[in-house]
C-alpha cells in the first residue's frame, strides 16, 4: 500500500498535498505542530486547517502533532510504515527571513536539522520513497540583485534581451552573496537533500520556490506576501511595504500547481534533482500591481505606508525559469495567474477573515 507522508501538513504546501492525495484515493500520514502559531502569533495559526483536514478526510488522513526535530518521534512513525511509505513530501520550516535573525537557533534546527533527520529516517526505514523538498530561492541569496534591473512606472523588470528575461534558472551561484540566517539554514537543507540522493542513490529533488500562495495560506506580515496584502485589503488592517519603492518583483505558484508538480516527479522520480519552480512569467506582479488586484476584487482601498528601508538580502526581482522541470514533466502546466489566484484567496477567505 503505497502512504503518503506530509510534514507540515496544515499549512499551506502540506495541507494542498494532504487533499491532493487523499482526493486521489491515497492515504497521508503528516506531521504539523502549528509551529507557525510560535513564529508569527495566533493569527498565523494553522490549526483551523488541521481541523479541516481531519474532518473532510476521516481515516484517510492521519495527522501527528510532533516535531520534526523529535528524532525519536519521527522514527517511530517511519518505522511503523516502513516500505510502504512512497513519497515524503517535506514542507515544514520556519519560513522568514526576518524572523530567523531573531531566534537563529531554532530557524536553523528546524529548517536544517528537522529535514537531516526525516532525510535519515526516509534512508533507514523507507529507502524506495521519493522524498521532495520545499526549497526556496533565497538558496541564491540576494545575487539576483546584481542584474541590471529597469525602473517601470509600478515595476521593476529586465530587458527582454536578457539571458534571463524568462526567469532565473537552476545556473545561478548561491555562492558569494548575502542569503540572510533564514537562507542559509534553506541552503543547508536543500545541500542535504542532494547528497543523500547522490551518495545513497535516493530518489531526492529540491524545489526552488519563488512565492508560494493559495487560500488556505494563513498569511502573516513576515511570510505569506498575497494572502496577507489581501487580508489587510479586506478587513482595513495596515500593510507596511519595505523598499524599492513597492515595485519588487515576485513570481506566485498556486499551492495545486505545486503539489501537482509533485505529483508528477513523484510518478517518475529522478535523483538528486534541482528545480527553480515558481509561477514564472505566467504568474507574476510587483507589490503595486497586487495590491491593486487586491482593492479591485474586494471593491476597497488598501490602508499602506512605506518605508524606504528594504528587509535585508530581499529580492528586487526575482522570476524563476521553470523550463527545467518542464522538459523533464512535459505534461505538467501552470493554471493559476495572479488574479484568479487572489480571487480564489477573497472568495474561500471572506467569511474567516471578516467575521
């Protein structure tokens, strides 16, 4: 029987993996501890989707409120699936930047220590599984900053001559630049994830993402950039925006277009691969333009202010080139832009977020 296993399987990457699989006739196994209520406060709880998940799913889906640092906890799990776990879908971290400068210690013993350990006990108990990884692209650090960015009237962008005008790919050095902790203990993981699958022949791929969103985000001020502008935009909550004049650059992936990536390394799995995943040139926008979205769709004003200060190592621009994964899973497409993704957000939101 082949079982998936989740971490961090109520928030957003996990809990669209949880109904993705179990819709597919699977059974999930995750592991979520509402560490994102210790992050970011109660707001940032994700135990409202927990619930959701143990109600819509039944024995279908079994969740343990453990820590993936808890070695012992972990093996226990591993060792009670064995060989009948398939895939390890490993999206628990502390997720910020800024938070990560606070509290280093934790930042990197969940992010680098937590994953050495589901990565060990994937080797020990269940050494067939596919185990993929959610990466990000501060791996690269702020070296995307270097290129020779043009000013735009609500963007900034690159020319359309440029090697790297359809996005970033998997060529660029994470070396030599500013990653912040939180990079750094991303780096560590990913590096991690590539040699077990190199020096033990596992079946291992790391996803570089770019902003990952969707609706069943609980999004915060320091992580979570689409959910939580148009929460601010529907409830008349103030956004602060930091640097570059509002106009930074971000791709957004739809949490389905992501675990369906998942889905198909997972029916053909590779080894030690690296994947720049994102929304591309398909889903993109700068803070401007989807805060406009945003006040289009809620019919609002959104309540903001700036500060020229930007948040260390940040991204001016960044547009992941996903032509990698692509000529691998031909098969495989983005369906989300940013308007119907934030659209979605508003409508599966209204009733939590306005009460």
């Amino acid at each position: 029987m082949d079982i998936i296993l989740v971490t961090g399987s109520a928030g957003l990457i996990g809990s669209e993996s949880v109904r993705f699989f179990c819709t597919r006739g699977y059974t999930v196994v995750g592991f979520d501890n509402d560490m994102r209520e210790v992050f970011f406060g109660k707001d940032a709880s994700t135990r409202w989707n927990r619930d959701c998940l143990l109600e819509e799913f039944g024995e279908r889906y079994i969740h343990h409120d453990l820590d993936i640092r808890d070695h012992e906890a972990v093996a226990e799990v591993f060792k009670t699936y064995g060989k009948d776990l398939a895939l390890i879908i490993h999206a628990a971290a502390q997720p910020s930047h800024d938070w990560a400068a606070r509290d280093p210690y934790t930042d990197f013993t969940v992010n680098a220590n937590g994953t050495l350990v589901l990565l060990e006990n994937t080797r020990q108990n269940s050494p067939e599984a596919a185990f993929i990884f959610c990466s990000t692209n501060k791996v690269y650090g702020d070296s995307p900053n270097t290129l020779p960015l043009v000013e735009g009237e609500l963007r900034w962008e690159i020319e359309d001559t440029h090697a790297y005008h359809n996005g970033i790919d998997e060529t660029m050095s994470i070396d030599r630049c500013k990653h912040s902790l939180f990079g750094a203990s991303k780096v560590s993981a990913d590096i991690l994830v590539q040699e077990y699958g190199r020096y033990f022949d596992m079946k291992t791929a790391s996803f570089r993402g770019g902003c990952l969103t969707g609706p069943s985000h609980s999004g915060t001020e320091l992580h979570g950039f689409l959910s939580y502008l148009m929460k601010c935009t529907m409830t008349g909550s103030h956004y602060k925006v930091y640097g570059y004049q509002g106009k930074q650059v971000r791709d957004n992936i739809h949490s389905y277009d992501l675990v369906n990536a998942f889905y198909h390394f997972f029916q053909a799995p590779r080894v030690a691969e690296v994947y720049n995943i994102g929304g591309g040139r398909f889903s993109n926008c700068s803070i401007r333009e989807a805060a406009r979205t945003c006040e289009k769709i809620a019919g609002k004003k959104l309540d903001w202010s700036y500060s020229k200060s930007n948040r260390s190592g940040d991204h001016i621009w960044w547009i992941s080139d996903i032509q990698r994964f692509k000529s691998h899973y031909s098969e495989w497409s983005l369906t989300y832009g940013i308007e119907e993704i934030l659209t979605e957000i508003y409508t599966r939101n209204t009733a939590r977020w306005t009460q």
